[in-house]
C-alpha cells in the first residue's frame, strides 16, 4: 500500500511539473512564482518503499547569507518574506527533483560531555514549511560518543521525538520516527543499544538509522558494520570514505563503489534490515561560511554517474543524497552559473533508475557542462559534457574552440559524436599554458543535430597564479545562455578613488529582467533599479541581545537582508532582542553623510565615504560593528523588464586594484542568462615574462570528495615561459593596521568557524608599537591564526613577513605553513629550537607513487631574540631562495611537482606553544628580485 502511495506522489509531480527543468526554466519559475508544494497525504513508508532523500545542512540557508560576507558565486535569487516561506520554496524544488524528503544535520552544542542539539528551530520550520504535502523531514543527530550521559542523549532525540507528535510531516517508517545519525561509528554500538532500550522503556520507540563512515576515511570492515546493524534499523554511509580515496591508512586497499555498498547490502540483509544507497554529487565549492572549498572540490559530472552506476535494483530502495544545500543549483541558495543543471539529473535518476519509468518525449537534446570557474594557470582545464537520453534520439555532435577575452581562438575542442539514445559523457582535456595572456578563457560550443547547428558562447573560466579563490563549478544547460550584444564602462571618481562608477548599455533579444555588476565574482550593485544615488553595501553585526530601532537621515535603506524578529522600512530598521550579522544596502543623497539614530542612544554621524578606507567602525555604545562590502543578496527586480537601455550606477566600495575583474550578469523574464564581457579596468595591460609550470595535472581529475588523491599526475610537469596578463597574478598583504583586510587581495583574514572576522570579537590580537610603529599581530602561548585557505601560494611566489620572538622554542615551530591532513605542494617556514629558519616544499605521502619528498632550505644565522626580522622566501618555479633582513642565507633546486590537497595555511604554531609577533605578511604569486628587497629592508629601517 505505501510503496503504491509513493509511486502516485511520483507521478502527481511528473503531472504538475512536466515542463523542462534544465536552465532557465527553473529561474523563470522561481521569478513567478511556479513553485507549488506538492500536495498529497503524509506517508507512512517503509523500508520497501522506493525513498531518495537528502541531506540538509541548516545553517546554509538564505537567512544566514550574512554570514558568508564574500561568498564566491552568490546567490541571486532574493529571500522570501521569512524563513519558512523560503523553505516551502526550498521544499517544491526538491520535490520536483524526486526527493522525498530532508534529514536535517544537527550538530550539538555546548559542553561536549552534556551535548545539546543546535538547529532544532530550522527543522521545526521545515516541518511548518511541509504542511499540506507529502514532503517528510526528520532530524540527524550530528555528534560524537563524548556525551557518555546516554540519559541526555536519550532526552535530545525525545525533542525529535516529541517534534514528530506535534508535527505529521516528521518523516515515519513503520509507524516510528526516524532519527538519523552522521559517524555513528564514533559510539560504541552497545551504546546505541542502551539509548534504543532507554527511550522503548518511557514509549518512544524509533527508527534508527546508524551511519556507518567508520571514523571517517578509514577502510570499511564487514565485522564492524554487523555490530552496528544488529542495532539499527536502517544503516547507510554518509558519502563514499574509504571508496575512491586513497585510505590514511599504509598499504590498505581501496574499495569500488560496487564493494564499498556492496558489504553494506551484504550485511544488512543478514541482520534483516536495509541499506540506503548513498550517492555523493561532490561539492560545489561554496558553503556560506567558505569552510568547505578546498577539501571537497566537485568532480563534474562523472562522481554522480558513478555513484549511479553503484545502485543495485534488487537491494537499494532508499537513497541518501550527500548533500541538498551543496548541490550548486540548490534552490535555498541558487547560484549565479545554472539553476536545474543537477536536479534534472537527480529527478532523470530517481524516475528512469529507481521507480524505472520511461523518459517523456523531450522537444530537444538535454545537453550539460560542466568546468570550473577558477583554475590554476598552466593546469589543465577540463570540460565535460553530459547527454541525457531520451525517446526521440538524434545524432549529435558537439564541437568548440577556447576563446581569449579578446575573442580570439585558443584552442580548438575535437569533435565529439553522440546519440541520445543513452547516457553519454565526454570530456576535454585542455592545456593553458599558452592562454596566459588573457585573464580568462571562455568556452564557444557548437552543437550540431541533424545538419542544424547552433553555437553559443558559455560562462568564462578565469586563470590565477599562485592561488584560486572561487573553486566552485560552472555547471550549465546548453538551453541557457543566450547572447546580449553589450559594453560596460567601470572607472573611480575623479575626486573619489572609493567611488566606483558604473554603466552598462545593451540589446537583448528578451526582455531583461535583472543587471548586475559583479567584481571578482562578487556581487557589487544592480543597474536596473538604479536611481542615479550613490549607494554602500554594509555588513553589519549586531552585539548585544536586546531590542533596537535604528533611524536614518539624508539616507535610506534600499534593501536588508530578511531574518527572523526584524523589519524594515525606508528609514528604520527594527530587531528584537536578537544579535546577528546583517546586510544591507543604503542609498544617499547629496553627500556621503548620513545621520544614524538608535532608541536611547546619542545619535551618531557616519562619513560612509569613511567606511571604504577603514575594517569598520563599531559605534552606537557599541551596539553595532559596521564595515562595507560587496553584497551576497541583493533584490534586483524590476516592474517591467526591457530588451535593451543603458544604466548607471555610483558605489562606495574599496581602493580599486590591479588584478579586480569586473562584468554585468543578466538574466531574462525568460530565464535565460549572459554575461558581458570581463574587463580589468584598472589594470596596467603590461604583460609580465615569467616561468609558467604546465602542467597536466587538474584540480577535478585528482582529487575526490574528500580531498584526497584519486589518479596519479596524467603526464610530465614542464617549466615554461610565457607573457602573463597582471590580472591573472594573485597578491595579498596583511599589514594588520586594518584589522582582518588584505589590502592587496579580495578576502580578509577569517574570524570563528561560522563568525564574521577575527577581529570583531579578539581585538586583544592587535597592538601597537610593530614595525615602523604601527600595529601588529601578537599570538601568545596556544594561540596561531587560520589564513584564508585561498590565499596559500601553490605556483611561484613571494612569501614574507615580520617577525619577533622573544625566547626561543623548545622544539621546530612553524611560522606560516600548512595545518592539513592531507597532501598536496606549498611552502612551509618555521623557525628551530636554536633560532634558525627552515623552509620545506614536498609533495604526497611517502606510500604514493609520485611522492617526492621535501626539499629543505636551513638559514646559516638565528634570529636575534626581542627583534623585528624580515623573513623573505622566493620561487621562480626552479629555484627556492631564502633572504633574512634582505640578504640571501640559502637557496635550493626545487623538483617539479604540482599538488591540489586542502592545505589550510596558519600564521603561529599552538602545538608548540610559541609565543611570536607578525607583521606585514604578503604573498605574491611571482618572486621579487633581490634589490627590491633589500630596497624593501633600507625603508623598513629608516623610515
């Protein structure tokens, strides 16, 4: 009866949403609206019920974006009016991609021996969001067997439990609620046991569903996954550890995605429970807090496809997707590339793979690619494309060449011949070695069906050196883009740097129905809803838990992002005993001064021309922390759209630089979307000849999921050189008299795992009387600072920075370096037991076949203790040179050697306890010539 229920819900969606869902299908329907819940009665389902649900992760949604900051590829559809209206649209979307339900991630919080669950008040919203349909969600428990009061882990899965009695949509198998776990494996199973007779013995019996990632990447065991089933009731992994990674563990054996469920299947049938089949998409790249874009690169389409390929009919009737928000078209978070790309996929699997319905006659080819936004210059670009099959199949070919900025040919793409009729990949394997010249590479793809060909221009890949900073993946239907002739102008003010002034002029085919201006791939203004009024974009947190009406004069509140217990009019902003980071966007008149007033409190005057040239100002008794920014969401509609216009616009934002990208994005009533032509205006158009390494190794190709290494190096490292465009080159300086912000580089240095920057809430990190006088950073005992990890120099470059000890460490500590458990090729600097420097570069692990082993660079002085030193390590790509207070003391040949690891670079070493003073950090993607660090070293001293 239940599997019949689920198999008619399936096909009421088809009914309801049988237009296409690639491309821009999903953005129009968004933009009006057509995002209906499915309606239908709550099921009761069973382990024989045809399930795909999906993992949801609460702290990454909409009203939460404030939180990111500098979020690369942000979200660009606006907020519903409040959390659960959001999440109803959030829900439709899922449903119309074949998920039945969310199993929401619930870490714990607070003593780590009396755990309490965190993130039980967006579950219950969701639960409020699926009233009216046969949408289900339940809680994951998000903790580890440190809470050996089984009694209060017993009390928090009874708020679950209590959740599902208030709530009908909590999700049910057999009648019990489920509660799902991530690292089950981190309790003993016996334990499990005990909280399972616990909660039978007070009536709250349930579902329990144990996740069996063995203490994450370990090797699977079949005697450890029977101990945990004899407990469960369902087992499942949360994402393949231990499958196509190479294990931690020495000489341990990789398992296939076959064998890997293929125990998981084989044991649970002996306990006589089931085994959810997981499939692993792979990251996008973006969580909103940015903590999770370097160890969980995207792997395109193929890690999906395989994980496809692992679904046995006969066992696997419920799915675990890994995970919802991460998708990149994710409707709670939608992104600026594509918006159905991977749900298309996923409903494509859920009806012709689980419930085994044949596809409907589609009007044309569903056609994808995939690539990502950012590589590595040199590396290799690899672009896949996906062909989904369908009943009326036609031959296709698809063709292409890589264009520079300047629309010149690169490269041509080899032709490649499909029929839809099944499931095809292909990919290309792309040098850009000699695309190094231009900031970017953009690919034009013609595809060719029946003699009928049609060519389009696709988003651009970007190249760096020395870091990337927006790893996430372009994932695009061929249906999408569409070409909009237009130009764009960008310069400063001519009495203002600060000011940035903006116009785009254009001709579209359709309507437009949104215009924005990004820089660096975030957002900075919208141009159709200009007004010809200068603007700032603010990032403001909120300190203290109590009420606030804040008031503005000569200036008016354009936009504010939405959050629960606030509301907004032009002039006023009122929250209610919350603190939160918020952003907003303020429009001004005449000048750049506006009046700020909060209830009870002096009134204040902020010069907002002043905010672009400081970290922030906290004002108002402290109440809040301000400081400009681009922005993550904006509202960009507009009543009527037009097919072409010229608009303008006027920002306050940061000093402009060198290597900043500008371009507008727009997007049409049809949802269809174009990007103009990328432009550095600012930039010195002088080419730069420096050794390149090219290299066949790539970001997507070599490392998994879980950021380890899938594949040996595809062929041989070669130094090379080349003329670099200045734009493509990667800077950073940290010279702490602002705070957080890099003054060469986009990002600033992060604060807290899910905070705003360091510096809001540990300002004791900063004094005064540094080098020349100025401020510093000061680490003490157990202290050392997370760099972003973008900003870690994996090419040639430039390291340097002061630094000051005064007693020496009793063993090597480092001074900038990597924290990791994992691999990959940068430079790590620590400082001795007797005072002398050491530099190292290695790459792999001594168990991998291409390892090669760190090549150390020792000092032949010590640091004078109690004394500012410069420390300065160069790289061409061949050469290593280490440089104290401007003289050269070592230099060593470095082997060629590329790697993508998650490294995350760390200022300080707690392990050692040293105690250390920094300042000037910089980190350039070209090594400096030795006269212009001694010049370097000459002002230091004098001035």
């Amino acid at each position: 009866m239940n599997t019949i229920k689920i198999a008619v819900c399936a096909l009421l969606s088809l009914f309801l949403f049988s237009e296409s869902f690639a491309g821009g299908e999903f953005l129009k329907n968004i933009n009006t609206q057509k995002y209906k819940l499915v309606k239908g009665d709550v099921p009761n389902l069973t382990p024989d019920d045809k399930v795909l649900v999906a993992h949801y992760v609460p702290w990454d949604n909409f009203h939460a974006t404030s939180k990111a900051r500098v979020i690369y590829n942000s979200g660009i559809i606006p907020a519903a009016k409040n959390r659960v209206e959001t999440m109803r649209r959030d829900i439709a979307t899922a449903q119309r991609a074949g998920i039945t339900g969310f199993w929401v991630d619930l870490p714990g919080g607070g003593n780590p021996k009396r755990v309490s669950l965190a993130y039980t008040d967006v579950l219950e919203d969701l639960l409020k969001a699926s009233a009216g349909s046969s949408f289900t969600v339940a809680g994951c428990l998000d903790f580890g067997g440190d809470d050996k009061n089984l009694e209060n882990v017993a009390n928090n899965i009874r708020r679950l439990v209590k959740l599902s009695r208030k709530y009908p949509n909590y999700m049910r198998v057999n009648g019990k609620p489920v509660v799902s776990t991530y690292c089950a494996c981190r309790r003993p199973a016996n334990e499990w046991a005990e909280i399972k007779n616990i909660l039978s013995k007070s009536g709250d019996d349930i579902f329990l569903v144990l996740d069996m990632s063995y203490w994450m990447f370990k090797v699977l065991k079949e005697d450890v996954v029977d101990t945990y089933s004899k407990v469960a009731d369902m087992i499942y992994i949360f994402e393949d550890y231990g499958s196509t990674a190479y294990s931690i563990v020495p000489n341990t054996k990789r398992l296939s995605h076959e064998q890997l469920f293929g125990i998981l299947n084989k044991v649970a049938r002996l306990n006589s429970i089931t085994a959810a089949k997981t499939i692993t998409p792979g990251y996008c790249g973006g969580w909103l807090a940015n903590q999770h874009n370097s160890y969980n690169p995207h792997r395109c389409f193929d890690l999906m496809l395989e994980s496809f390929s692992a679904y046995d009919k006969q066992y696997c009737n419920w799915v675990h997707l890994t995970t919802w928000n991460d998708l990149i078209e994710t409707a709670v978070h939608p992104l600026m590339w594509d918006f159905a790309t991977q749900m298309d996929l996923l409903r494509w699997f859920k009806n012709e793979i689980m419930l085994e319905k044949q596809s409907p006659k589609k009007r044309q080819p569903r056609l994808y690619f995939s690539y990502f936004r950012e590589i590595l210059a040199g590396s290799t670009l690899r672009i896949e494309t996906l062909v989904l099959p369908r009943k009326n199949a036609k031959e296709i070919e698809i063709s292409g060449r890589l264009l520079d900025t300047d629309g010149k040919e690169i490269v041509k793409m080899q032709p490649q011949k499909f029929t839809d009729s099944k499931l095809s990949t292909a990919e290309w394997l792309i040098p850009t070695d000699n695309a190094v010249h231009s900031m970017a590479v953009i690919p034009e793809i013609t595809t060719t069906i029946d003699g009928v060909s049609e060519t389009k221009k696709l988003p651009a890949t970007i190249l760096k050196y020395g870091w990337v900073q927006n790893n996430s993946t372009i994932k695009i239907a061929f249906t999408t883009p569409i070409e909009i002739e237009s130009s764009v102008v960008v310069c400063s003010s001519a009495t203002d740097k600060n000011l940035i002034n903006a116009t785009v002029k254009f001709a579209s085919p359709e309507k437009v129905k949104r215009a924005t201006l990004y820089r660096n791939d975030l957002k900075l203004a919208t141009l159709l809803d200009a007004d010809n009024r200068k603007q700032i974009n603010l990032f403001m947190l909120k300190k203290k838990k109590a009420r606030m009406k804040m008031t503005l004069e000569n200036a008016e509140f354009s936009f504010i992002q939405d959050i629960p217990r606030t509301s907004y009019t032009k002039t006023t902003f009122e929250a209610y005993n919350e603190n939160f980071p918020l952003e907003a966007q303020i429009k001004f008149a005449d000048n750049a001064v506006c009046k700020v007033k909060i209830d009870n409190l002096p009134e204040e005057i902020i010069n907002l021309a002043e905010l672009t040239k400081k970290d922030y100002f906290t004002f108002c008794n402290k109440m809040l922390t301000i400081k400009t920014q681009p922005i993550s969401i904006a509202k960009n509609d507009v009543s009527e759209g037009c097919e072409n216009g010229e608009f303008s616009v006027s920002v306050y934002t940061r000093t402009p630089r060198e290597s900043d990208i500008f371009y507008v994005r727009f997007e049409t009533e049809n949802g269809k979307v174009a990007f103009s032509k990328l432009i550095a205006p600012f930039s010195s158009k002088k080419n730069v000849e420096m050794n390149i390494l090219k290299t066949e190794r790539t970001l997507d190709y070599t490392v998994n999921t879980t950021g380890f290494k899938t594949k040996s190096t595809l062929g041989p490292n070669e130094i090379v050189k080349r003329s670099v465009n200045p734009v493509v080159l990667r800077s950073a300086l940290y010279n702490f008299e602002n705070g957080s912000e890099d003054s060469l580089g986009e990002r600033p240095i992060p604060g807290g795992r899910w905070t705003g920057p360091i510096w809001f809430d540990q300002q004791k990190l900063l004094k005064d009387g540094g080098v020349n006088g100025k401020k510093y950073l000061s680490l003490e005992k157990g202290h050392e600072l997370p760099l972003h990890i973008r900003t870690f120099p994996l090419t040639a470059c430039t390291i340097q920075f002061d630094v000051r000890i005064n007693e020496l460490p009793k063993k090597k500590s480092r001074l900038f370096g990597r924290k990791s458990w994992n691999w990959g090729s940068a430079f790590d600097i620590y400082v001795d037991a007797n005072g002398k420097i050491e530099a190292s570069k290695g790459f792999g692990r001594p168990t991998e076949a291409d390892y090669v082993a760190n090549t150390i660079i020792s000092s032949d002085t010590s640091l004078q203790l109690g004394k500012w030193t410069r420390i300065t390590l160069t790289f061409n790509e061949k050469t290593a040179i280490l440089y104290i207070d401007g003289k050269q003391t070592a230099s060593a040949e470095i082997p060629l050697n590329r790697g993508f690891g998650h490294e995350s670079p760390f200022l300080g070493d707690a392990s050692t306890g040293l105690v250390v003073d920094f300042d000037n950090l910089m980190l350039l993607s070209y090594p400096i010539a030795e006269t212009e660090i001694q010049i370097q070293c000459s002002k230091t001293t004098t001035d």
